[in-house]
C-alpha cells in the first residue's frame, strides 16, 4: 500500500510533533468510526458529524457514529487538527475547516492560539486570503484574515477559492452575479 505524502512535504515545510494529532488519535481510539481507516478518515466523519457537508467521506461513517461531544473536543481543536501539517495531504480536510470557520462556528480567540500552538498559521493564513476573495466582508474571515497578516504564502497552492464559495445565481441565470462561502 503505497503512504499518502503529507500537506507538510507539499509545502516544502517542516512540521512538529503535535499534541493535538496525539490527543486526535485517542479520541479515534475511544470513539471509532466504522470504515475510517486513517485519522483523517476520522476527522472527516467528526466534522460531517457536527453538520459540515461541504465533503463526505465515500462510505461515511453513517449513523452509527458516535462523535465525541464538544466537551471532549471543541470545535477549534477540530478546525486546527483538519488542518495539521503532517496530516496526509487532502484538501478536501481544508475545505471541512473553512465551512466550519464560514458558519461561524468557532471563537476567534480560541482559533487563534490553536493556530499558534500547532504551527499551522501558513495554512490558516492562506484559507483566510482565499475565503475573503468569495466574501470580502465576512466577519470571522476578515479577523482571521487581520489576525493572520504576517504569515507568508505557502510555495504551493492549497486550495482555490472556488471550492470554498458557491455561485449565487441571479434569474436562474447560468453565469453566477456573485459568490458566497459554504455555510
């Protein structure tokens, strides 16, 4: 079976040992996922689990999935672990987390200093730099965004804007008048 390369190797950057993909693993461990076969295979069916459809796992864990509640992981530590560096490199992870971002559904603050703690700020960073293409004014994205700055571009691209945004059609027109993020 041939090894999937990491987001990290894409990248052309180093990456840590990460506290987050240990504790991510054990809660693999406690609350298993019927097919998941890797840890992002579990993280997929986490976020589908908490309402974020933009991407679905082929065979998805279904209805007998128990995810762990929100006390046990909080919905920053899902984002940032979708998003690690030595996860293997899949961006449909990356469009996960920014349709949880576009719903608003984490605190900026404890974002932030997940972004931080894992050292995954270039990703994050560059998600913001796409998501503010489609919705300029969006508040959570336009933090982010701000907050972010600083961080340089990855060498690679990681994900079109265009997988993060749907056309908004106007008369049923084909071309789209303008775009909006995946809530």
């Amino acid at each position: 079976m041939e090894i999937e390369p990491i987001l990290a190797q894409r990248l052309g950057l180093t990456w840590h040992v990460s506290p987050l993909r240990r504790k991510l693993q054990k809660l693999s461990e406690d609350y298993p996922s019927p097919g998941a076969e890797s840890l992002e295979d579990w993280l997929v069916d986490v976020a589908n689990a908490r309402g974020a459809r933009i991407v679905e796992r082929p065979g998805g864990a279904g209805r007998e999935f128990c995810a762990p509640s929100l006390e046990m992981l909080s919905q920053e530590a899902l984002v940032v672990g979708l998003l690690l560096l030595d996860s293997r490199d899949r961006p449909q992870m990356l469009r996960l987390a920014a349709q949880l971002i576009s719903r608003q559904a984490v605190a900026l603050r404890p974002l932030l200093l997940r972004i931080a703690r894992e050292r995954v700020g270039i990703v994050a960073a560059e998600l913001s730099r796409q998501a503010i293409r489609a919705e300029p004014d969006h508040p959570l994205w336009k933090e982010l965004h701000t907050s972010l700055r600083r961080q340089p571009a990855p060498r690679s691209p990681i994900l079109h804007w265009t997988r993060l945004a749907e056309p908004v059609m106007k008369g049923g027109r084909v071309n789209a008048e303008s775009w909006k993020l995946v809530r």
